[in-house]
C-alpha cells in the first residue's frame, strides 16, 4: 500500500507565508524591492492618467555601517527595526513605505501637492529618525540622508526616478548629512527657503517679533483723525521686516493664523488703554479678521474676552473682514457677525467689490463700514469707470446706512474728488505710511 496524506491548513498557511516573504522584508516586515517596484509603478500610471504629481524619497542612514561593525548584526537588525517603525508613523496610510535592502529604504508619496508638501514630509522623517534609540543597552544615533525625485519634473519611469532620488541622497551627505535633497537644485533652495520661513515663523510670536503698524484714517468733511488700521508686521532679527503678501498665507497654511490674530487683537486693545492713558486722541483702531477665524465657533466669545482682559472698551475696537472671507462661508459669516454686533463691536467690510457678493448677500451681512478697495481708486478722477464704481459703492452705502472707507488714497485730487463724493473716511499714503507704534503717536 501506498498513501499520501497532507494537512490543508498547513498547506494554506505555509502558501501564504511564502507569499507573503516573496513581498516583504522579513526584518522589517516593510514591501521589499519587488514590492516597491510593482507598486511604484502603478502609482505613477495612475499619476499619469489623473496628471498628479509623486515624490519619491530615497533613505540612507548616515553610520548605521559603524554600528553595525561596531556593535553587532543583532544592534544592527533591531535599530532597522526601530528605523522601519519610525518612517511607517512619519507618513500617511496611503504613502508608501519599503526596505530596499541594508540601511536603505525608500518613501513613495502619491497624489503629492507640490514640492513643498514632499519638503514637510521629509523634514518630519529627519526629525524623527534622527532622535536617540534604546536597542537593549545602547543609546544610538543613526540621522538620515533623504534625496527627493519628482514625477513627472524629475523623470518619467521608476527607473530614472530611483536613480534621480539616489543622486539627491548622494548630494545631501555631501552637504553635511542629516538633512534632504532635491534632484532639482532651484526646487531644492525654494523648499529650505519656505521651510526655513515655516520655522521662524512658528517662533515669532514667542520671541517678540511681531508687531503692530498704525495707518491713520482721516475724516473728508474736516481732516480729523477718524482712527488707525492696526497691520500685523515680522520684524525678522536676519531678514529685517517681512512683508505681510509673504508671512500671513504662510501662517494660513500652517494652521497658526488665529494664533497670530488674537495677539494682534490684544496688542490693538493694549495700545489702545495705553494711549488713552495718556492722552493721544486715537478714537479706535481697526483689526482685520483672516478667514481661518471664522472657523471658530466661539470666535465672538474669544474676541470679546481678549478686549476685556486688556481693559479696553469694544468701541474703541473695529473688526476687519475681507470681502472674500464673508463669500466663502457667507451663512456662518452672517452668524459670527451678528455675535460680533451684538457684543457691541463695530464691523467692516475690507477690499469691498473685488469678492463678488451679491447685493442680496451685502444687504443681509450685519456690517458698520464698506472700504472702497484701492484698485477702484488709483486711477481717480480720471478714470470713469472708477468714478462710476466709486460712485455707485457710496450710493449703496449711503441706502444701507454704512459708513465708507477709501483706501489708496495718494494725491490731492483723489482726496478732492472722493470727499465731494461723500466718503466718510480716507486712508492712504497721501497722509501716512503703516507706521511703528513710537512714529504713529508721534505723527498724531
């Protein structure tokens, strides 16, 4: 007689460990070379199809050779181990995280939004692979040198985008280490430029290097001081003043402009007791609002609370929002502007006709102020069309009971002709700059 006999369990289980190691690294239990390869490759077919752009980042640990000679394999293997867990939580589920073999491995990001975007992943895996390691009784350090290929800048196949990323890796220990590369040497110094920008800036507020600029508003009917617009200012200690066009979409993206607009809330409210402290006739200042604020829903509590902790009075606060900002989120605009009114603040529209609202929409937005734009005044009185426009703003001011505001007022004859026009308040450089709190009081 003659038998076979076999266990499909065992058969299922050993079918699929075998083909689970022809994909996987089994140190790291990361994708191996042939399971990046597979998946990189469709990664870039779909990017091709839907045009997006992919970051491929090649890793090399800096002395991981050293430790291993030095230490053991069995070091060796468990900081790898600590390395490959480091990068999985560095990056999303959907990036793509594999072991090329030794100490190299690879990040693939798919979908990636710019070039920037692949600068803050790779800043974050520095970060995190270059902090200490406990491997049994050893405290280790093993920093990363990242290069950076884009798809489709850097080259078109896996292939050209390995061998660009390993270049880049190459030129980033050739720069000290511990740090990333771009394959593209000009994208490279815009991305340490932008980072270098996120990081100062996320340290500004802590080390006292904002600051509050004063452009006074005059009233047309007699040249008297009407107020001030209060505009947030980064006096960098290298860089000197930053302008605002550069540093406010920054803090945008980063998720810190409403940090910045409550210091610039409380500094306006603070200067504002000071002055009154001693006797400068400033009648309010007005503090814009970015739009991110309005995802607050406490934001009229949190304004209301930053004034009354400076011991200021809410008349003497006007609040700022763009045009724009109202038309994003226009019902919850409406909300937060009637908690505003109602906690006794004064509103005003910024940059009125250049955010396309309707008139239904303005009609029903609780406001105080309409400020003409400037670009609707530069060409005055020359210009018709900018008259007509100037005239017709005015007009719709003057049927809802607003008060208007023209900004960019630069000569005598803009002057003339929007005062005969009616408008309550001008603003621009024809009486002053922003300027320095010091140079303001000395200006009133």
């Amino acid at each position: 007689y003659v038998a076979n006999f076999s266990e499909p369990d065992a058969d299922t289980e050993a079918a699929e460990r075998l083909a689970y190691l022809a994909y996987h690294d089994p140190l790291t239990n990361l994708p191996n070379r042939l399971a990046f390869e597979s998946q990189l490759g469709q990664a870039l077919r779909l990017c091709e199809r839907e045009n997006h752009q992919l970051a491929l980042m090649v890793i090399d640990l800096d002395n991981f050779k050293t430790i291993n000679d030095t230490l053991g394999h069995h070091i060796g293997d468990e900081l790898l181990q600590q390395v490959a867990q480091r990068l999985s939580e560095s990056v999303r589920g959907s990036d793509l995280v594999a072991r090329l073999g030794g100490d190299e491995f690879v990040v693939v990001l798919p979908e990636v939004e710019s070039a920037l975007t692949a600068a803050r992943v790779a800043s974050k895996i520095q970060s995190n692979l270059a902090d200490s390691y406990r491997v049994t009784d050893h405290v280790l350090y093993a920093t990363p040198s990242i290069g950076i290929s884009l798809f489709p800048i850097d080259g078109g196949d896996a292939g050209t985008l390995l061998r660009n990323a390993d270049a880049a890796m190459y030129a980033a220990k050739a720069a000290g280490r511990n740090t990333f590369r771009f394959y593209d040497e000009a994208m490279n110094r815009r991305a340490m430029q932008r980072l270098a920008l996120e990081s100062d800036l996320r340290r500004a507020l802590g080390r006292n290097q904002l600051e509050l600029f004063y452009q006074p508003q005059i009233r047309a009917a007699d040249n008297g001081l009407a107020g001030a617009e209060a505009l947030l200012r980064w006096r960098h200690p290298e860089r000197g003043l930053v302008s605002p066009v550069e540093f406010i979409p920054v803090a945008e993206e980063l998720g810190i402009i409403a940090e910045l607009g409550d210091w610039a809330l409380q500094e306006a409210a603070r200067q504002m007791v000071a002055w009154r402290q001693h006797g400068l006739p400033v009648p309010r200042v007005a503090v814009n609002l970015s739009p991110r604020q309005f995802d607050d829903p406490d934001l009229a509590d949190r304004i209301e609370g930053i004034i009354t902790a400076a011991g200021a009075d809410k008349a003497w606060l006007e609040l700022e929002i763009t045009e724009s900002a109202a038309m994003q989120q226009p019902e919850r605009a409406i909300q937060i502007l009637r908690q505003l009114r109602q906690r006794g603040l004064q509103v005003a529209m910024d940059d009125f006709g250049t955010g396309h609202s309707s008139l239904a929409m303005l009609c029903t937005l609780p406001l105080n102020v309409l400020k003409l734009d400037r670009s609707f005044v530069q060409q005055l009185p020359d210009s018709e069309t900018d008259a007509a426009v100037a005239g017709a703003v005015v007009s719709l001011a003057r049927q809802l009971r607003l008060a208007v505001v023209a900004e960019g007022v630069e000569t005598p004859g803009q002057q003339q002709f929007l005062a005969d026009l009616g408008c309550d308040m001008l603003q621009g450089y024809l009486y002053a700059r922003p300027l320095p709190a010091a140079e303001f009081e000395a200006w009133v």
